[in-house]
C-alpha cells in the first residue's frame, strides 16, 4: 500500500514540499507520496477523519486551515499549543493524529547555520508578530538568547507572550543597534517590494535573516549584502522543517541534502510566484 501525506490548504500554489517530501520518500526507499490537498473548508474535517485510516504517514497543513486542523486532532504538542499553530500532523500507529509544529526548529537550523553560532546568547530583533513570528520568538525564548526585541507594523500586538514594538520606534532601532541577529518575519518581500528592517543601524557583523524564499532576494537581503552584512533567506528554514516532518513521518533521518537537491530548481527559478 503507498503510503500517503497530504498537504491540506488553499490555495496552495507552490509545490516545494511536494518535491522535496516525494525525493525524500524514493531516496529513503518508501512506497509514499506527498501531494497538495486544496480542499473547501467544508471537505477538511472529513479529510482529516480519512486520515486515520492506515494508508496515511500523515498531513502537512497550510493557510487557512492550521486553526481548523488544530481542533480536529486528537492532540496537539505542547509547543505547537504554545505558539497556537499546527503545521503538521502525525499519525501514531493506532490511528490518532498528533498536531505538531515544525516552524520553530526549522528556524533554528536555518538561522544557526547563517549565523555560523547557537543561538544561545545572541541580541535577536525579529519584524513580525503574525504566524511565523510566533513560532520562532517561541524558539528564541527556548534558546537562552541574550536580548529579544519584536517589532510589528500596527499597535503591538504580542508574538508568544512578548509584547510588540512599532517598527518605527526608538525601541526598535536601539534594539538593531546592538543586534547579532535580524529576522523578518512579516510578508514584506514576498507580497509587495519593501524593507523592514533598516539595515545601515546593525554592527557590521550582525546577519539579517529572512523567512521570505520567493523571491530568493529580497530588497531586505540586498540592502543588507549591499552594506556587507551577512544576509540568508528562508530557504534552509524550509528545507530544515521539512526533514523534520518527514523523521516524524516515516522515523527517517538525514534527508536534509536528498530535500536541499531536489528543491534547488524551484528556489532558483526567478519567476516564481510567492
Ligand atoms: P502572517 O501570519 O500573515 O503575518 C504577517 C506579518 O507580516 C504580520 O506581522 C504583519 O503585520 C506583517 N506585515 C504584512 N504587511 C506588512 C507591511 N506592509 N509592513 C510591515 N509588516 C507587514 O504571515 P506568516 O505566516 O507569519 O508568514 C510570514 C512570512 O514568513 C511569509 O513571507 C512566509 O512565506 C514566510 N514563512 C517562511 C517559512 C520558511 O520555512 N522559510 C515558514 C513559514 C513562513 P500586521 O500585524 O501589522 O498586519
């Protein structure tokens, strides 16, 4: 029987998971398949009952339905609680589904390795207070970092229990200041042109990440290579999180290189739509 994990959103236009999920599973040797699931959001809690049946590894979840999905499983992890998102579900061997997240440790990895240091003891100002902000301002809680400062567009809104500055505030550019690490978290980049952060205020060793990977460069990563800071997008984030999903799937590990290969093109194309 080919084993099935099904990617429930919509719309659901890119097709980086299913690329990097289907090479994990031929070079891992398992009869499985990853595939988009754009489904209406009346069809969700019926899909999502399908998927206790013993054909599924599991589901990946995606806007709009990480809320839905997180009512409709039997658990959710304690972290996944905490940041208030489901992006992934895993089915245990007696058919109960347990929402986790995976957002989180994949920003650490894809951070760490464009800092080229743990994030333990690092001065962290993240853009951001939405989805993705939470779970990483949960993983930079989590990690003994030496300073945290969030900055949002509108009135402060809290991002996993740390109350939001204006991204125009003297709060926010003393924070960049004194900053190892910058992360946008917002849209920015990826739907409209703009920048979030003002990159000619960090130390000269400080690396600006952002989660944005379509395009690959945005205006934020070009300021910060123009003024030789160091400078990655979201794209090791994707990849980390997604070999973390897959292990939790299928027990395998190591398919970081086998992921980071096959979505290489996709990365790459420049007309890829966000
Ligand atoms: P979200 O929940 O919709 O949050 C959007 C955030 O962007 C909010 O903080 C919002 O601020 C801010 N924002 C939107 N337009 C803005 C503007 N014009 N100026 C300043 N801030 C603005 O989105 P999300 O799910 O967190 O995703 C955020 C980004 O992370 C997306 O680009 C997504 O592709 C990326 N992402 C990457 C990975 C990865 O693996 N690399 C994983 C997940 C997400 P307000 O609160 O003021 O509206």
């Amino acid at each position: 029987m080919t084993k099935r994990v099904a990617l429930l959103g919509k719309p659901l236009r890119r097709r980086h998971s299913v690329v990097m999920h289907n090479a994990a599973f031929a070079a891992a040797g398992i009869d499985g398949r990853y595939e988009l699931m754009e489904l209406d959001e009346e069809d969700v809690p019926g899909f999502v009952a399908e998927a206790r049946g013993d054909e599924f590894l599991g589901l990946g979840v995606t806007a709009p339905y990480k809320p839905l999905v997180a009512s409709l499983v039997d658990e959710v992890e304690p972290d996944a609680q905490e940041i208030g998102a489901v992006n992934n579900v895993v089915r245990t061997a007696d058919g109960r589904l347990v929402g986790f997240n995976t957002d989180a440790p994949g920003f650490r990895a894809g951070a760490e390795l464009a800092m080229g240091r743990p994030l333990a003891g690092a001065r962290v100002v993240v853009a951001g207070a939405g989805g993705v902000a939470r779970a990483i301002v949960y993983e930079l809680q989590t990690s003994r970092v030496a300073s945290l400062t969030v900055g949002n567009r509108t009135t402060p809104k809290a991002a996993s229990g740390v109350e939001a500055v204006t991204l125009d505030s003297d709060d926010f550019y003393d924070a960049l200041r004194d900053a190892d690490l910058a992360v946008n978290a917002t849209t920015v980049g990826m739907t409209q042109l703009g920048v979030t952060i003002p990159v000619e205020l960090l130390p000269p060793d400080a690396t600006v990440f952002d989660c944005v990977y379509v395009p690959a460069e945005t205006p934020l990563l070009a300021a910060a290579r123009a003024c030789g800071l160091c400078a990655a997008n979201g794209s090791e984030m994707l990849i980390a999180q997604a070999a973390i999903a897959f292990e939790r799937w299928t027990g395998v590990s190591g398919m970081t290189d086998v992921m980071r290969q096959a979505v290489a093109p996709l990365l790459a194309d420049p007309n890829a739509q966000a």
